[in-house]
C-alpha cells in the first residue's frame, strides 16, 4: 500500500501525524467523513491520499 503513496504524499502524512498525535488516522478519516480535509494544513496531499489509498489503505499504512 504504501508503495502508491508519493514521497510527497507521505510526507504530508508525517506532518500530519506529529501535529495530531497517537490517533492521527481517525483523525483523518473524521476529516475526510466531514469533507473537511481541504481545510487542513496539506489538505490537498491529503485527499490525494484519501483517493489513492482510502479508509481501508490508510490502515495499513505504517510510518
């Protein structure tokens, strides 16, 4: 899975998990859920992920 990702891509997902801490990923399923991923810093990386991957991939991801 994580192999789709861009190294772009899974930087935003760094980023993000340091700011949101041990629970980034429901973190982000609750953004993308509301719609509200676009607000969030990197917000287009992140829907790009959302598209890519999905809820399910996202799971796997290890970083």
């Amino acid at each position: 899975m994580e192999s789709e990702l861009t190294a772009t891509q899974r930087e935003a997902l760094l980023r993000f998990k340091s700011k949101q801490g041990r629970y980034w990923k429901s973190c982000l399923v609750a953004l993308w859920v509301n719609g509200r991923d676009d607000r969030a810093e990197d917000g287009a990386l992140l829907r790009q992920v959302r598209n890519t991957l999905g809820v399910d991939g996202l799971a796997k991801v290890k970083i």
